[in-house]
C-alpha cells in the first residue's frame, strides 16, 4: 500500500496554480525588461514629442494674444481717426452749405434788382 502512495505521488504532474519553479523570476525579468525598453524606446520618444507640441502651442498662443492686441489697439486707433475724420468733413459740408447759401442769396439779390 506504502508503495502504491509513492508511485501515485512519483508519477503526480508538477505545475499548476501554485507551483513557483524558475518560471516566476524568469516572468519578472522579462517584464522589467520589457518595461525598460519600451520606456527608452517608445515612451521617452513620445515624451519628448508631447512636450515640443506643448511648446509650440503655447508659443502660437501666445503669439496670437500679442497680435489680437496689437488689432485691438490699431482698431482703437483707427476709430478715433476716423471719427476725427469725419467730423472734419461734417464742418466742411456745414461750411460749403453755408458759402453756397450765400453765394444763392447774393445771387438772387443781385436777380431781384434788375
């Protein structure tokens, strides 16, 4: 009976759930590894890339508030020119109304009288 135990035990197959032979520190130091070179080779290229297009949409941005300001200012400034512009040509309109009405008025005295 002894000896049929030690056959059953002999010829039982090693592996399963719980059998931690060389496989587990094989896994481990494949999957460090594997980790340390996606890191160098993909990761840290991707890094990089992702922080340059940071950088250059800040910089476009900033860009872009610069120039939006500096439109805003010659807007400003144009329509201060143009309102002076304006009123300019309002005084002259007032004034050619005013030299064409008498020129009418001389005019029509000068009708009148003869």
């Amino acid at each position: 009976m002894n000896e049929q135990i030690f056959i059953v035990l002999a010829t039982e197959e090693r592996g399963g759930l719980f059998d931690f032979g060389a496989t587990l520190p094989l896994v481990a130091v494949q999957f460090l590894l594997l980790m340390f070179v996606l890191n160098f080779i993909l990761y840290s290229p991707l890094l990089t890339l992702i922080n340059q297009r940071n950088e250059y949409i800040v910089s476009n941005l900033s860009k872009a508030s610069e120039m939006l300001a500096e439109a805003n200012k010659l807007t400003l400034e144009y329509e201060a020119e143009l309102a002076q512009t304006k009123k300019q040509a309002q005084q002259e309109l007032v004034k050619s109304q005013t030299a064409q009405k008498a020129s009418f008025n001389h005019e029509l005295t000068l009708s009148q009288n003869l």
